[in-house]
C-alpha cells in the first residue's frame, strides 16, 4: 500500500498538530488523497478515448466553536498544509458569525488500520493492447451482418485511490481502493431513422466493482453480443408497450436503480433534514416516520452495508473514521433507519451509520450512499418468476430515471420489455416505461427471487452534492414483482 | 499563488519546451472557489475548493492519447507529457484526428468576463452578504437553502504548433430557497442570479422572489395530470434546453444517429417562432465562458435551430475534419473523472415579444405556470427528444388569464421539439441560468408559453403510516 511518502506525512502531522493547539478547533480532519486513473472508450472500430489521470491533494475540514470550514490544497508540502489548516479555520470563524446555534458533533473512538480491494490481477499492470483489445474485439462483432447496427461501444474505467485519515481524536486510517467498470452498447436503426439501444451488462457507464481485471474477464463482454444484437434489432419492428395498469417484474439490475433512486437517496438523513435542498431536494421519509411507516411489503428488506465484498460502496471506514458496518433501511417493510453522518445522527439521538464520503481531496464529506441492497427472497429464479406469473410486463435495463424533489413520484423507461402471459415469455414490446409513488410501489412487491439470482451492482455516477460530487455506490438485489404498476409507453 | 490565466500559459510553453515531443496539446485551467452553502437556515458548508487539472493530449501520427494531472508545476507537466507517450505508441489510430491547433495571430474577441472584487471575495464577504438573506427568510417564518458562490477560473491551452490561449473569468452565484418545511417537501419559492461580478448580485430581490413564491405555493390544491397550455419561467426552460443540447446538438450524437438533428439540417424540426443558438461570445451580462475551447480553437456563435429549422451542429477539431466541417469550438473541457467531448455550453433561446410573464399569462384560458423543474431526463427517445420530469418550487393553475391556485407537483413527459413547436409566446427579456454540470457556463432563456403540454402523473401524496 503506498503512502503519502516521508515529506507530506510529516506536513500532514504538522497540519493535524497545529490544529490540536486552536483553543476553538473542536475537532479537525486531514485527508491526504492520492489517485490513478484510466479511461478506455471505443467506438465503432476506433479509440473514442484513450486517457489516464492522477490527482494528488490534501482536504482539512475543521469545526470551530459553533460551525464547520473546508479547505484543500494539492501542494502537499508543510507551508502549504498549514497555510490549508489556517484557511479552513479563518472559514468556520467567519461562518460563526451568523450560526444560531454549535454544531452538534459527538466524539467518536479513535479507529486505527487499513483497508484494500481484494485485487487478483493489478488492471494498471495490464499492457494497454490488452485492454483496448478487450473492447474492440466486442465492438467489432456488435456491427457485424446487418447494416441496421450502426454504432457500437464498449468502455472500461479503472481507479485507484489511496485515501490516508488524520483526525484530531486521534483515528488514523489508511484505505487503497481499486474501482473498476466496464460495459458496451449498440444502436440499431430502423427505416424510419428511430434508433434502438441494447446495452452489457446494464445502464449507462456499465457496472462498476472494486476488484481486479478479473472482473472483466467475468463479465464476458464476446459472449453477450449476439444477444444484445438480436434484442436491438427485434426492437425495431416491436410494438410499443401496452399502457396500462400492468403485474410488473424487473429484472436485478433495474430493481438496483429503483432501490438507488426510490431508498437510497431518501434514506440520507442530511437530505431529510433539508441540507441538500440546492442541488438535489429534500425526502419524504422524515425522522417521523422512523419505526413507523410501511415503506414496503413485509418481503422488502433493505439494508446499507459497506462491507459487501467487492461492493462499489464498500470500504473500511468512512470520512469522517466511522467503522463500515450492515444497518438495515427497511426491515420487513417497516422503515427503521437512515443513511447518516455523526453530526446528522446526533441530531436524532442516534449513532452514525457511517456514511461521509468525499469524492476528492478537494471536496467535503457529505453522506453517501454505501450499498445499499434488497435482501434475496424465496421466490426461486427470474424464470420461476415469469412463470408464475399469469399476466405482465417483465423490463430490462434502464434508459432514463427520474424522480422528484421528496422521492415519492418516480418514472423509469427501459430498453427492452417481455409481455408475459399464463407463465411464458411472449412478445418483445419497446420503449417501456413504468411510474408510481414510492411507497405504495414497494407495497405492492409480492415476490422477491432467491440467493441465486442476487447480483451486487455497482453504480459509478451517482452525484449529490454542491458543487457536485460524484460517487461510487452499490445495489444488490434479486429480480422481483409488483402488482398494479401504472406502465406505458413513451411511443 | 494566485494563478491567473498568462501564468498557466507560461507554464505549458515551458512544458511544451521541455518535453521535447512533437505533437503535444495543453490544456490547463486552476480555478479557486469559494462555497457558502446554507440550508436549513444555517451556513453548514462553507468551503475554499481549489481545482488544478492540466490534461495532456501526445500524438503520434494519428495516435492520440491523452494524460491528466492534478499538479501545475513543469516538472509535472513534463512526466504527464512523458506518459502519454507512451501510452500513444500503443493504441489505434484516431480516424480524422486533423493535428493540435495552429498559430492564430487574429485577436480573441474579449468578452468582458472577469470582476476583480469578485475574484478576491472572502469568506467574511461572502458571510456579511448572506447574513440579510437568512434574516429576511427567517423573518417570512420559512427556512432558508442556497449556495452564494465566489470563483475565479485560469484557463490556458497551448500546443506544440504554437497555439497559445489564455483567459481570466469570473462568476458570482446566487441561488436561493424559502421553504414551508427544511426537508419535507411543501410550498417553496427560488430565486437566482449569475453575474461575473458580485457587486451585481441582487440578493436581496432575489431573496424577495423566493419568499413571494414560497408564500403564495402554501396549501396547493390537487390538479389531475392531462394537457396543459403551460407558462414557464426561464429557469424551467433552460433546463428543458440543457437536456435538448446534450443529445441534439453536438457532432458524435449526429454521426451516431440518435440526435435529433441526424440527417434533418435544413428540415423544420420545431416552431417557425424558435431560434436556438451557442452564443458562447455573448458580450452581454448573459455572456460567460472563454473565448476558446479546450483545443484552443476559437469558440463561434452557431446558429443551431433558425425559425425552426434545424440548421447546424458543433464540432470539435476531429469530428470536424471527418464530416468535412470547420471546427465551431465546441470541444468540452475535461474534469476529473469526465471526458470533456463536444457540447454546447452557452445556449440561447429567443427573445420573444412579450413585454412580460404577465401578458404570457393572459392569454392561458386554463394552463399552468411553472417556476422550475426538477430532475428533467431526456433520454427516453432522444431522436424525438421526449423528455420527463417535474415541477418544482412554485407550480400554479392559471385561469382565464390570471394566476388562480398553487396546485401540487406535477410529472410531465413529452417531446420538447413537439413542445416548442406549439410555443407562441416569449418575453423579451431574458435570464442566465447555470448549468448544473459546469461552473463555466450558462443557459439564456425568456419564459416560454407552450400550448397542450402533456402531464402523465402528480407527487406530494403523503405516505400512510402502518397501522
């Protein structure tokens, strides 16, 4: 595991040192972060974008006697780091001036240790042929035999981010992250100039992971092509999806997104309180209704663990040297807890569920998703599913999201949708979309497959945040059914 | 050190000399941003952000890799440089790539875009100017959210063909909520204002608009989803638009064919009452951005829809030279962990006629006026440009010419082009809204009457307790 090196670690210290001396410093932070990455695009036979990366900064985050200061710097040296130290305290004096009341912060127990990705094989230590070889070979194959594929990509991300944790309560952390994702696409058109998409292994941006290269050998790219090519071209003379009220089965990475979109994000505690009103808005599930409100049938399930191996959301401890650990959201549909920070926690009388993440050096922790998961049910395979189901719509893979401003009017359209009828997969229908009211959708689940269906996703663009920040969060979950969901089609 | 724009360029040529390689693009940029953000009637997050970011383009022949750094000294520079080198030497080539920019002697037109004061704000300004904002909200018994946001961005690009680039700009940003509930959800009203210069922000007017909207959204009626003639302000439209141009206007989405604009130049696309253009050299206080994109080029006012009619795209250098076009200088600038690519930054919708939101309103028999929109996606046919998303911060029934009742969010899902192409009526004044994705940019717009705009569901239903 690398470190900061001798220099900045004795900057880092005297930063961490100078703070402990403020008489109004209450508590301080100084994250040292170094990064690596890679970004591999091709399209259509041709390397759209070939590009590494490396960053390097330190962020101090101080809470003074009533409210909080961040600064930052990428010079790593010691005049540097003091002179960051001193800015972002000069910062949280100024905003004193108009705090009504202290920030409520409890102390926390210093945490001391490391944490690293299980990686097998290093992805930076793959030569570069092999890694472009690896998208062009699927890219060329998705275009073959019909003229109607007109475009294809395939892409690949890596990031290693080495993350060092100073606080003034005496945690000191080391974390080394390997991210990865990876995913392709095609477009076919028909005669009349309208594009479709089918897409591996799931949305936009592909499913990411912290693990090694050995991921993308998992994923098969080659041996998905000719199923998404089928698909994109048997959506173009599909008919439109029914509207109606309509049984409705989603596939496991669409109930990823659904659970992303509809519990994740208003479990954040600091979006129920209101701290995120300028970028994103507030939620409905507000600290009322802890212990309280059905937010789901008793098969729902919804935990937040940053300890899922290989998870996007996983790691050791969060920003702010809380330890990872499993919380449940929803326990057997009843909403019983929040994404939380120490500070926000405190607010509710409770303990941190250990959430503070920061996208960069230079940015604030907020609180973030982890992974956050459906628990598997008993309901046996996708197409144990289907086949007890007598008449539906089955969807797949997301092609567009939104959801409002408290997160109970959501709408998601989808790349490809199956009508079902008495227990079989009938006809292609395309460009499905399916919308409701959060909690009375989750009400409606009645099934929710078993173990051997349960996928852990990986998202790596989720942004909160002002400026926003963007993050890596995970999803697991198994297929599962709704009853009585409003589906239609943006035809 | 505070960096400005000439000391980046400095520090690329210097680079560029050192490295030693032929072919070799820089593109620097250092911007120093201070933060206040507030929400829940408090100043919770007050932050300093530096954001240094040099990128490196190295090719050889038509191999063309790229490297980015965090670091802005030359010893840096010149490893980067280093590193796409290598990595050049290994990949395929680029189809089209044209080579890094020339020499231009020709002048950059010099948009005005940069305020002193605004550059060297300070946290204790930027707290005793958001001190009254909290007060006023507070005094209305609503709670306050928003971010007032000081930054000075250094720009420069130069290549080893001897392009050499650099800019200076400023924003002050002021975005404003009063809210019936901090988080809950309930009445709300916005207020905003972009400007190079904070001396111009108008907080206390546009703080003012927040509480009056938030105050006359209280106890909103219920409105069935349907058709609705609907009246938006701008910041409801801007970001209709920033959604239009991220899959309409930019060259790969055309040669990939899911833009709408694909094979349809000089085809009416929309209403003969529509003029969309990239306006990025706007001299006007609407106006911001470089004059120059990431390559260096000189960034081009383009015409992109003229009276409906879809008329021209954006190219950046490469995309440019494979469709036989000139460059309009719509490379995107890289940020961490985004690939930069082609893009509009500055579009502009209209002016209209109308003297104001008023005379919109009256000619709306039974309609909606709509303040914002929230979590807009327009990715659901992008060829037609079908688009969702939901009122926010101020949504009200219009009746016989007069706003009547606040009424509850709303979803609409409906094709934009097919939208505009029922729009009659645009004020003549117009706004700047930020974009979400940039601090560098913004959308122009005025409010917009649309007619027979489809709405597919409503929110704000209160959950139901367990038993």
């Amino acid at each position: 595991m690398t470190d900061p090196g001798p220099t900045a670690e004795a900057a880092l210290q005297a930063a961490l040192g100078w703070l402990r001396k403020q008489s109004d410093v209450r508590y301080a932070e100084v994250r040292f972060v170094e990064g690596a990455g890679e970004h591999l695009r091709v399209r259509d036979g041709r390397p759209e974008q070939v590009a590494t990366e490396a960053t390097r900064g330190v962020g101090i985050r101080v809470l003074g006697a009533k409210a909080w200061g961040f600064a930052c710097t990428a010079d790593t040296s010691e005049g540097e780091l003091l002179a960051a130290a001193a800015r972002a305290l000069s910062i949280a004096r100024a905003s004193a001036q108009i705090a009504r009341a202290p920030v409520l912060f409890p102390e926390q127990a210093p945490a001391r240790g490391t944490y690293e990705t299980r990686v097998a094989a290093d992805p930076f230590a793959i030569a570069l042929e092999t890694k472009l070889g690896a998208l062009d070979s699927p890219v060329r194959a998705l275009r073959a035999g019909d003229p109607r594929l007109v475009s294809a990509e395939a892409w690949m991300d890596w990031t290693r981010q080495t993350k060092r944790l100073l606080t003034t309560e005496g945690t000191d952390v080391t974390q080394r992250f390997t991210f990865g994702s990876c995913g392709m696409h095609v477009f076919a058109r028909g005669d009349d100039g309208v594009s479709q998409r089918r897409s591996y292994p799931c949305w936009q941006g592909g499913d990411g992971f912290q693990a090694g290269w050995e991921r993308v050998g998992a994923l098969d790219l080659d041996g998905n092509v000719d199923r998404i090519k089928d698909e994109a071209l048997a959506l173009l003379r599909a008919p439109a999806c029914p509207a109606g009220t309509r049984t409705l089965l989603l596939e496991s990475s669409q109930v990823g997104l659904q659970i992303h979109e509809s519990c994740g994000h208003p479990t954040e505690l600091d979006r129920a309180m209101g701290s995120e009103i300028s970028l994103a808005g507030g939620s409905f599930l507000q600290p009322g209704l802890l212990g309280k409100l059905r937010y789901g049938s008793p098969l729902v399930t919804l935990v937040a663990d940053a300890t899922s191996d290989g998870g996007n959301g996983t790691f050791g401890w969060d920003d702010e040297g809380v330890p990872a650990g499993k919380h449940a959201l929803v326990e057997g549909g009843l909403f019983v807890d929040y994404l939380s920070s120490r500070e926000t926690a405190a607010a509710l009388g409770r303990g941190s569920t250990g959430t503070m993440r920061a996208e960069a050096w230079n940015r604030a922790p907020i609180i973030r998703m982890v992974n956050v998961s459906l628990e598997p049910g008993v309901a046996g395979t996708l197409e144990d599913l289907v086949a007890d189901t007598a008449d539906g719509i089955l969807v797949a893979t997301d092609r567009s999201w939104s959801i409002d401003d408290i997160r109970l009017n959501f709408q998601f359209s989808c790349e490809i949708a199956w009508e079902i009828r008495r227990g079989k997969r009938t006809r292609i229908v395309r460009n499905p979309f399916y919308t409701g009211i959060t909690p009375r959708f989750w009400n409606s689940c009645d099934a929710v497959c078993g173990p051997s269906e349960w996928r852990l996703w990986g998202i790596t663009s989720c942004g909160k945040g002002d400026p926003m920040q963007v993050m890596h969060v995970g999803h697991g979950a198994s297929p599962a059914r709704f009853r009585d969901v409003t589906v239609g089609s943006t035809s | 050190m505070t960096w400005r724009g000439a000391d980046l360029l400095t520090l690329c040529q210097d680079a560029l000399r050192a490295a030693g390689e032929a072919e070799v693009e820089i593109y620097a940029r250092m911007a120093e941003r201070g933060c206040a953000r507030f929400a829940m009637g408090e100043l919770g997050q007050h932050m300093q952000l530096s954001e240094p970011y040099a990128v490196v383009r190295v090719a050889h022949g038509q191999r063309v890799a790229e490297a980015a750094t965090s670091r802005l000294d030359r010893e840096t520079l010149v490893r980067t440089i280093g590193d796409a080198a290598r990595a050049a030497k290994h990949i395929p080539e680029v189809e089209g790539f044209p080579g890094f920019a020339e020499k231009d002697d020709v002048p950059l037109e010099a948009a005005p875009r940069f305020a002193e004061a605004t550059a060297r704000a300070t946290p204790e300004e930027r707290v005793e100017r958001l001190t009254p904002v909290l007060q006023a909200i507070r005094a209305a018994g609503m709670v306050s959210a928003g971010m007032l946001e000081t930054s000075h961005a250094a720009l420069a690009v130069a290549t080893t063909r001897g392009c050499a680039r650099s800019h200076d700009g400023t924003i002050a940003s002021f975005r404003v909520w009063a809210l019936e509930t901090a988080g809950a959800g309930g009445a709300a009203g916005y207020g905003g204002q972009l400007h190079r210069d904070i001396h111009a922000l108008r907080l206390a007017d546009e703080t003012e608009r927040a509480i009056r909207v938030c105050r006359t959204s209280r106890d909103p009626a219920s409105l069935d989803a349907g058709t609705y003639d609907v009246v938006m302000e701008p910041e409801a439209a801007t970001e209709l638009l920033e959604w239009l141009a991220m899959i309409a206007f930019a060259a790969p989405e055309v040669e990939q064919g899911t833009s709408p604009l694909a094979g349809r130049l000089g085809e009416r696309i929309t209403g003969e009452n529509i003029d969309l253009v990239e306006n990025p050299l706007d001299p006007s206080e609407l106006g911001f951005g470089a004059p120059f994109d990431r390559e260096g080029t000189r960034r081009q006012r383009v015409a992109l829809v003229e009276r409906g009619v879809a008329r021209a795209v954006l190219y950046d250098r490469t995309y440019a030279a494979r469709a036989g076009a000139t460059s309009s200088g719509s490379a995107l600038a890289p940020a961490p962990g985004s690939p930069g690519g082609v893009g509009a930054t500055s579009v502009a919708l209209g002016p209209g006629t109308a003297s104001s939101v008023d005379e919109l309103l009256a000619d709306v028999d039974r309609g909606l006026y709509i303040c914002r929109l929230h979590y807009v996606n327009g990715l659901l046919e992008p060829r037609r440009a079908v688009m969702t998303g939901l009122t926010r911060d101020g949504c009200f029934l219009v009746e016989r010419g007069k706003i009547a009742r606040p009424v509850g969010n709303l979803r609409f899902t409906d094709s934009l082009l097919e939208g505009l192409a029922r729009c009659d009526g645009m004020t003549r004044t117009r706004r700047a809204v930020p974009t979400w994705w940039s601090d560098t940019g913004a959308f122009v717009s005025p409010a917009i009457r649309m007619r027979a705009f489809r709405f597919n569901g409503k929110s704000q239903e209160r959950p139901s307790l367990a038993p």
